[in-house]
C-alpha cells in the first residue's frame, strides 16, 4: 500500500520545489499541479499531485501524528 503525504511548499523552481514535511525538507517534482510557495500540496512517489487546502492539509498532519504516537507506545 501507497500513501500520499501532505507537505507545504518552500521554494519552486520550474517544475522542482522543496516540500517541507514537519522539518523534513524533500525535493518533489512539481510538474503536475500549479501550486506556489506557501501551498500545501499532497506528494505520492515524489510527486505533487494535488493542491490541498490548508485546514486539510493540517488535520491530515494530525492525524498521522497520533497514528504515530500510538505506535510509539506498543
């Protein structure tokens, strides 16, 4: 199984750009979507393939965070 993970832009640079992932800065190819700097978008194969919305990029984040928690503690 596969899964897209929502980031916000950083920089562009033609159809590149820099993702930042809670801290983790990853180079996405950017060639798909039209997005700027400051967008949240969602990366799949290090691909941006969607535009997101902030409020849903954010509870998404979120919701990793606590599947994460809740793995750390088993």
């Amino acid at each position: 199984m596969c899964v897209a993970l929502p980031g916000k832009i950083i920089e562009t640079d033609g159809t590149n750009g820099k993702v930042d992932f809670q801290g983790n800065i990853v180079n996405v190819n950017m060639g798909v979507v039209n997005a700027q700097v400051g967008d949240y978008v969602l990366v799949h194969a290090g691909c941006a393939i969607e535009v997101m919305k902030k409020e849903m990029a954010e509870e998404i984040i979120e919701l990793f965070a606590e599947l994460e928690n809740l793995h750390n503690e088993s």
